[in-house]
C-alpha cells in the first residue's frame, strides 16, 4: 500500500488514467479493481460526487466555519458560525458566535457556542444546549469559568455595577455613586447568590478606599414578590447603633455625633464637651431625625472624686444650643438648707435701721 497520503485533489487528477488511478490507489505494481466496470469516467464521476458530499457532512471542517443565520435549523455535525445572534444564546448580549454541532440521531444533537471578540460586545462565555428526540432545543447554558463563578481566586471580578450581576460569586465596584449607602461614593465587594432566574440575594461591603472612608455591610434581595431589586438595607453594627452593648464608642467630637447611643471622650480636649477639667464626660446621644437631637452628659472628675450632670438640645435648624447645668439632689439639699437659714435669721433677728428711707425693696 502507499505510505503518502491520498488527497481528494490527487484521486481526481487521477482518475483520466487507469494506470495512475491505481498507482495513486494502490501503489505501483496494483491494476484496476473489476468492480469498477473498467469506466474511468464513471470512477471520475463517483470520486467528484462524494467530495463534493464532504462539507456538506461535516461543516467545511478544516476551512473557514460555514455562516448560517439560523442555528436551530442545523441538522448536520460541523463548524458553524452566526454573526450578531441578539441575545438569543446570551441574554441581553448581541455578540458573534462559532459554533460546533453534533448531531447524533435525525432528531438528537448537541451545540457549543463560542462568544466571538469583536467590535459589538467583547464576550468570552462557552454556552451549550442539547435538541431532545422531538427535535426541541433546550436552553442555553453557560459553562463556568473562573468570571462566573465571580473570580474566587485570587481576585474578585470587577463589574460596573451590582445590577448586571447574574451569577453567584465574589465582585468588586470601584466608584458606586450612592446607590447602595445614600450620600457615600465608595468601592464595594458584592457577595451575590443567584438561585435561578428570579432569586437573588446581595451583600455589599464598603471598600476604604481614596474615594471615600465609607464603611458598612448592606444587603438586598430579588426575588418573585418584588418588582426588580428590593431597596438595600444596611446590616446594624456598634457605630450604628452607639454600642449599647459592651462599652460605650468613644468620640473626639461630641458635636458631630448623629447617631443614637452611649459615647464618652476626655473632658478637656474633646470637641463640644462641657466641661474642662480632669477626668471623662460620657454622652447619652438622642437622635430624632438628621436635625434633631438632644445629649446628657455626665462628668466624671477624676481629681476631685465627684460628678456632675448637662444637658442640651439642637434646634430646628440642627444647631447645638448651649449646655446647662442639671442640678443634683446634693445641690438641692444644699440650697434649700441655706434659704432656710436666711429665712430664719430674717425671722429671728431684725436689722436696725436709722433711716427707713434708705431701705431698698
């Protein structure tokens, strides 16, 4: 038998010579088959047909990918290609795609859909999908990649924002203009759950970065009860809430405190502290709404053993007015006793006088 290979090309040119047909068949020494009637027109005929057959049968394999413009209708294994499908394969992408077609039975077939870069949508997803015995495609389904599953290792993905997330896994934000924390444009890492199309749960976690010193977890969820995302929610923490918990949060600035809680801070070098000596004021903090709000504070003076009491309240405007003294059941003891001792030396004694006139009321 020859040891070189037998192109397609080699059996036609060979088929105007019996002679040269064998040779290229069989090697030198073979002659023509019987079976072939002795016909080299006919032998020419039969070898044109079935080459002509081939691409139709697998694709064009080996050359340029065949375009069609409906792949559903594919009903022979090769290499195809589709130029713009419009979300079909990919929902919401409209993308180039290549695709490879196995076709098992006149009825049962697989495809895998390569997502083609190109200048309308830069998409790199495998997707595949099967057709059933009653010649039913199935949904496409994409193939997990270190981007769907939300880059796990070593970073999270990045993504311009947590709407177009549909995929469980890691992301990251770098700028979110307020969306999630009102007011606060900082980075995030998104933990997103996805659980079919409709259900889905979000965790948001400020990211410190130079934008801004955000901080906080939010979550939000999606699901069939609720038209689009629901509103993101932030998780309570110590801040949050003043701490009434273990400790008080200590603070540098009593005034900016907008936050409901126990604070304390140093009496002398703390901002809107009431008093400057020695020792820690601790802070009761109110907050009725972003202007109103109203502090007690309590002093704890470390030199002279004792303790005193303030208080002061914003106004409308959420200006902080002045603080004021709250007296103690010790002050109240102490002034009663020295009005009764007034009074009664009043009572007991009267004060001589020379000149009534010069008496003032």
């Amino acid at each position: 038998m020859a040891t070189t290979p037998v192109t397609a090309q080699a059996l036609i040119d060979a088929a105007t010579d019996a002679e040269t047909l064998d040779t290229v068949i069989n090697g030198p020494n073979a002659t023509v088959n019987p079976r072939h009637g002795g016909s080299i027109s006919s032998l020419r005929k039969v070898l044109q047909d079935a080459i002509n057959l081939v691409p139709g049968l697998i694709g064009v394999m080996g050359q340029v990918a065949t375009l069609v413009t409906n792949i559903n209708t594919i009903n022979t294994s090769g290499i195809y290609r589709v130029n713009l499908d419009p979300g079909t394969i990919e929902t919401g992408v409209t993308n180039n795609y290549l695709i490879l077609h196995i076709q098992n039975t006149t009825t049962h077939a697989s495809q895998l859909a390569f997502a083609n870069h190109n200048a309308t949508n830069d998409s790199d997803r495998v997707f595949f999908r099967v057709r059933d015995a009653a010649n039913t495609w199935g949904i496409w389904k994409k193939l997990l990649t270190d981007i769907d599953i939300g880059k796990f290792f070593p970073d999270a993905y990045l993504v311009a924002n947590a709407d177009v997330i549909n995929s469980s896994g890691i992301f990251r934000i770098t700028s979110d203009p307020g969306t999630i924390d009102p007011g606060v444009t900082t980075a995030y890492f998104i933990l997103n759950f996805r659980y079919g199309v409709n259900f889905t749960a979000q965790i948001a976690i400020a990211n410190h970065s130079t934008i801004n010193n955000g901080d906080g977890i939010f979550w939000r969820l999606h699901d069939n009860n609720i038209v689009g995302w629901g509103a993101w929610k932030k998780l309570a923490t110590a801040a949050d809430f003043g701490a009434f918990g273990p400790q008080s949060i200590v603070s540098s600035d009593f005034n900016s405190i907008n936050k409901s809680g126990a604070y304390y801070g140093i009496a002398q070098t703390t901002e809107g502290s009431p008093y400057n000596g020695s020792g820690y004021v601790h802070i009761f903090h109110s907050q009725s709404n972003t202007l109103r709000s109203s502090q007690t504070a309590i002093w704890i003076n470390t030199t002279l053993s004792k303790s005193e009491y303030a208080y002061r309240a914003r106004d409308f405007n959420g200006i902080w007015q002045g603080w004021e003294n709250a007296s103690t059941q010790s002050d109240l003891t102490l002034a009663i006793s020295n009005f009764s001792s007034s009074l009664g030396l009043f009572l007991n004694e009267a004060t001589q006088v020379d000149n009534f006139d010069t008496l003032v009321s």
